[in-house]
C-alpha cells in the first residue's frame, strides 16, 4: 500500500510537475522568441553609444531610454518631413480586388508570351497564378488582423526586453563566468568575448546595411519613377532594406513582393520592369560599395556553410531561422575553435 499511495503519486506528481514545466517553457519560448531575437539586434545596435555614453557617467539603462526616445523622436520627424513622392500611399483592398487585378495583368502577360514565344503557349500561366493569387490573398487578408495584433504587443516588448539586457547582461554575463570552475575560467572568457564581438559586429553591420539598402532601394525606385509609375515607395524600400538581412535571398524577396504589389495595384507592367532595375540597381551599388564599407568586421564562414546553415535554419525555424543561422553557426564556430585550442594546451602539458 505505501508503494501504491505513499512513494508513487510524489513520483507521478513530479514527473506531471516537470512535463508541465518544460510544456510552459515551449511555449514561452515560442511566443517570445521572436521579440528577444529582435530586442537583442536593437542592443547590438545601440550598445556603442550606450558604451559612449557610459563613459560621460550615465547610467546603461538611462542611456538606453534616451537613445531610444531620440530614435523614435527623428523617425517621427523624418516621416513628416519626406517628399511627398516616398510617403505611403494607401494598399487598403480585399483579397478578392487584387486578386481580380492580378488576373488581369497576368492574362496580359501570358498573351504577350503566346504572341512571342509560342512555344510556351499551352502553360496556362494565368489560371495556376490566379488560383494560388487567390489563396494567398485571401489568406494574407484573414490573418491580418492577427498579424497586427502580434506586431504591436512585439514592438511593445521589444524596447521592454531590450532594456533590461542592456542593463542587467554585463551583470549576467558576469555572473556565468563566475559559475565555470576555474581551469575552465580563462577559455569560457575568452569565449563570451570572441562571440560578443562577432555577433555584434555581424549585427550591427548587417543592420546599418539594411538602412542604406532601403535608402539606395528609395533613391533608384524615386529615379525609375521619372521614367516609369512607381508606386509605395516607402513600403517597398522598407521591405527590401529588412528582407536585406537574408543573405542571398533577401534581394529577391523584396522584389517579388514589390512586383505583387504592382500586380494587385493595376499598374502597367513597364512599372514592374522599373521596379525590377531599381531594385538590381540598388543590389549592385550594395555588394559593390555598401557590404565591403560596413561589414568589415564580419563572421568568418565559409560560403558553403553560409548555405547550408541558411537551409537548416529556414527548415527548423522559417524567416527567424534565415535571421539567425549565421550568428549561431558563428557561435558554434567560436566554441568549437576555443574547446580544440584548449585540448591542445592540456594535450602538450
């Protein structure tokens, strides 16, 4: 009987304890995932000034709250003060309207492909585009309330989780340190450092690239716009400038999108063509002058591993996974180097 009721339901409520536990923990980690991979590009990105500041005597966390005041403060002005032919006009349409209009730009496009390349004449282009037009659409407008939602509760934990690493990480940090025994103390230091460095190097050039991106992005679509409609200017050379942190794919994420866009908006397709140019324009002048002036200090991977860990991250994690497989397979590099160059010195004593 006291294995039945006495030393057995402990067990039971201790296992159901920590199966709970680790469900909760999941979960948490699904939901804030996403904001703390943000928060942590936001301190990457303001930790120099935050460090500048901290040198004139401010606090980290006062530093980090005026540096994000301002921020937001010079957004704000920017945004009233730009030309009108770079502010946001209204993408406000059902699903079933852009659908209806994609139709009908691709219906064009498969004429002038039947007209010039015969060939191809009996790919029904339009009809498969439709359908899938259609059901992305729908399904992009029916989530959208959602997706709302999610964006700003993120943008409000963003600067909150950000906080609070920019003031309490060194004290964090330390305090890992301090739990690794002592033969390991030096290599676990070393390590930490080596990785901060990479990482916020990585991150803060890849984001200050993102910001030149879509400024180049907006300059090249304002030029085309002489020649050609250009449309959303500012929507599409944010998008290009923040899909710009996928390596190799970004670029042309951000043009297919902008190319839907024109699609749905019933613009000509010259506009497309225009879209297209400014936005090979823009890729150009960034491997050219933009990457080689700003990521002077980026993580040194091979190519093919810069592929193979950008397929493993967006098969386990999607666009997050595309974000972050770089600085974790730098991470992993960093450890694995630092674990090896301490073997060797065990092995030769």
């Amino acid at each position: 009987m006291k294995s039945l009721f006495g030393e057995t339901p402990a067990r039971i409520l201790a296992f159901c304890g920590l199966l709970i536990s680790l469900i909760l923990a999941f979960i948490a980690v699904e939901i804030l995932l996403v904001p703390f991979v943000a928060a942590l590009f936001v301190v990457y990105l303001f930790d120099p000034a935050v460090v500048a500041l901290q040198r004139r005597g401010m606090d980290r966390g006062h530093a980090f709250l005026l540096l994000l005041l301002a921020t937001l403060v010079s957004v704000t002005v920017i945004l009233m003060l730009m030309p009108s032919w770079l502010r946001l006009e209204s993408v406000a349409v059902s699903g079933e309207t852009f659908s209806q209009r994609v139709s009908v730009q691709l219906t064009a496009l498969e004429r002038w492909v039947d007209e010039n390349f015969p060939m191809f004449s009996s790919v029904d282009i339009s009809g498969q585009a439709t359908t899938r037009a259609a059901a992305i659409a729908t399904r992009f407008f029916g989530e959208l309330p959602g997706l709302i939602t999610s964006f700003i509760v993120n943008l409000i934990l963003v600067p909150f989780i950000a906080y609070f690493m920019i003031r309490d990480g060194k004290a964090l940090k330390r305090n890992v340190v301090e739990l690794v025994p002592n033969r390991y103390f030096e290599m676990t230091l070393m390590m930490l450092t080596r990785i901060d460095q990479q990482i916020g190097g990585y991150l803060r050039g890849r984001l200050i690239e993102c910001i030149l991106v879509g400024i180049t992005q907006a300059l090249c679509m304002g030029i085309a716009g002489i020649f050609v409609p250009q449309q959303q200017i500012l929507l599409i050379s944010a998008v290009c400038g923040i899909t710009n942190m996928i390596p190799y794919l970004g670029p042309v994420l951000g043009t297919i999108f902008g190319a839907l866009l024109y699609l749905g908006s019933g613009l000509p397709i010259t506009s497309i063509y225009g879209l297209v140019a400014a936005a090979a324009a823009a890729h150009i002048i960034d491997n050219v002058v933009i990457a080689p002036a700003v990521l002077s200090h980026n993580v040194d991977l091979h190519p093919l591993t810069v592929a193979l860990v950008l397929v493993l991250g967006g098969e386990l994690l999607g666009t997050l996974g595309l974000l972050i497989a770089i600085p974790v397979a730098s991470s992993i590099k960093v450890i694995a180097q630092e674990v090896y160059a301490n073997y060797q010195l065990r092995v030769r004593a």
